[in-house]
C-alpha cells in the first residue's frame, strides 16, 4: 500500500467517458482497491452522456463498497460541466482527482472527413477536455492539492493515416497537459498524461478475433493508473506510455 495516514481520507475522483471501455475500467479498479485498502474510501463521481451505462458501472462500484453516483452529461457543453462542477463541490466539498478520459474519434482517409467529424471530435476531445480541466484545476488550486489524468494516446505524439482529426485533437490535448503542468507544479497539483497504443474497448466497433488478439484490454490501463494516483503524494508518476507487446497495430 502506497499512500500515507495524512492522505487516506478524502478521495471524490471524478471519471469522464467512464460507462465503457477505458474510463469504466478505471472507475472499477478505483473500487476494487478501496474493497482491498480499507483505508482508502473513494468517493467515485462517474459522467457520459449515456444514463444506464454510467449507472449500470456505477452500481457495479458499489458491490464493492465504494461510493459511487452517476451524472448523465455531455463534455461539450461546457455550461453544462461547470454546473456538473459546482454540484460535486457542493455535495462532496473538494475533488482530489480528475481522470479525463472521455474522448471520441472518425477514422478515415483525410480526404474524407468532413466539417461533422471535425467538429464532433474537436468538441469533446479540445473544448470539452480544456473548459473541465480549466474549472477543475481551479478548484485544486484553491485546495492546493490534487491530480489530474489525461488518457490522451500514442497518437498524441506519433501520426497514424487514418486518424488526421483524431491525432489534432490528441496532440492538442498534449499541449494542455504540458501547458498545465507548470501551473501544477505551483500548487501541489500531479499531472499524469497516460498514452495508450490499441486498448480493445467499444471505441473501435466490431474487431476481428485476431485484432483483438494483439489489443491491450481496459484493465491494462485502468491498474497502473490507479497505482499512479496510490503513490505518495510528493511523487508524480507524468507520463505512462502503454504498447501492445507487438506494437502499434494500424501504422
Ligand atoms: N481504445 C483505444 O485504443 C485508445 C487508445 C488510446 C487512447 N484512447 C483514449 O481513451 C479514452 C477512452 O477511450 P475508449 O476506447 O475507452 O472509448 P469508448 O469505449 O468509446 O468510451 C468512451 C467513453 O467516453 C464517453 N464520451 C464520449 N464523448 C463524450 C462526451 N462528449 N461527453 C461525455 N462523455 C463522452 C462515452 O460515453 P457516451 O457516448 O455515453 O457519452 C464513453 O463512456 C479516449 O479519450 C480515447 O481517445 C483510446
């Protein structure tokens, strides 16, 4: 067990995207350390536009005994998330950790995205990650304490030829990460950018048996950043890079 007396009390952890894929494996491996560390009592704050999959995870939380609650919205709103925002402050009175996971991507050639795809991806991935992380990080400031993730990608920092918006939108995001971490690094705020290659998770559609055989799974992804936040608070874990043994698939 990583984390200190002083640190094992409060923990509202808020999820975006988290009713599948990578975000709903998160909010469940935070709930299954807090069954194996008594000590460690998450209060878990699950958000994505779909209502029964973020309370269907959120239930499935609980039978560990964690707390957890469901608020259907949508990133790209961004009046929306600050309302999202200032209700958890006002049930919960602090947010200790952001994992901004919710995310979308269109792959196809370059030449045929069009200005819906654009817009779709740039909305959630780029607005919808900055104006949350703007109002969260806010808010740690004022505790002078917190972490915040960014599930960005592989292709955040490496092209790949069917993914031209999907790549602008995640490098953008690497250039928030970098920009906030030297705000962070002033009051007391952990900034980790988690970089996964091919994770098998509803995002991609339907896969055939001997893709998925060269994918990572959710739960991959969800472990070492759940230790990344368990590690004490005077250690930031900043970049986790994660590759399927074989590589990238799709080059
Ligand atoms: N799978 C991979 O290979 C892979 C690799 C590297 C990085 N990533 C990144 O990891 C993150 C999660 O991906 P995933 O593969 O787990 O995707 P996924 O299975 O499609 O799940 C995405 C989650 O985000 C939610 N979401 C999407 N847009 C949203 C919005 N505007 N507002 C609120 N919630 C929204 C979705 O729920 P609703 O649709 O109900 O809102 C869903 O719960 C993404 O940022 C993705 O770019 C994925």
């Amino acid at each position: 067990m990583y984390i200190n007396q002083t640190e094992m009390n409060k923990h509202v952890i808020v999820i975006t995207g988290a009713g599948k894929g990578i975000g709903k494996a998160i909010a469940l491996e935070f709930a299954r350390q807090s069954s194996l560390k008594p000590a460690f009592k998450p209060s878990l704050v699950l958000t994505a536009r779909t209502e029964n999959e973020i309370e269907s995870v959120a239930k499935e939380c609980r039978t560990f005994g964690a707390v957890a609650e469901s608020i259907t919205a949508d990133i790209s709103n961004t009046s929306q998330m600050s309302q999202v925002t200032d209700r958890i402050i006002e049930r919960y009175g602090a947010i200790d950790c952001l994992v901004n996971n919710a995310g979308v991507g269109r792959f196809k050639p370059l030449g045929e995205m069009n200005e819906e795809d654009f817009d779709y991806c740039v909305a959630t991935n780029m607005k919808g990650t900055f104006f949350l992380t703007q109002k969260i990080f806010g808010v740690m400031q004022r505790q002078q304490k917190g972490h915040i993730f960014f599930i960005t990608s592989v292709a955040a920092e490496k092209a790949f030829k069917s993914s031209s918006v999907y790549c602008m939108t995640k490098f953008a995001q690497k250039g928030l990460v970098e920009t906030l971490r030297l705000y962070a690094r002033e009051c007391n705020v952990r900034i980790t950018d988690v970089m996964p290659g091919a994770v098998f998770t509803p995002m991609w559609g339907e896969m055939p048996d001997d893709m998925k055989a060269v994918m990572m799974m959710p739960e991959d992804i969800a472990v070492p950043v759940v230790q990344a936040y368990l590690l004490p608070g005077r250690t930031s874990l900043e970049e986790l890079v994660l590759r399927p043994v074989g590589g990238d698939i799709n080059e």
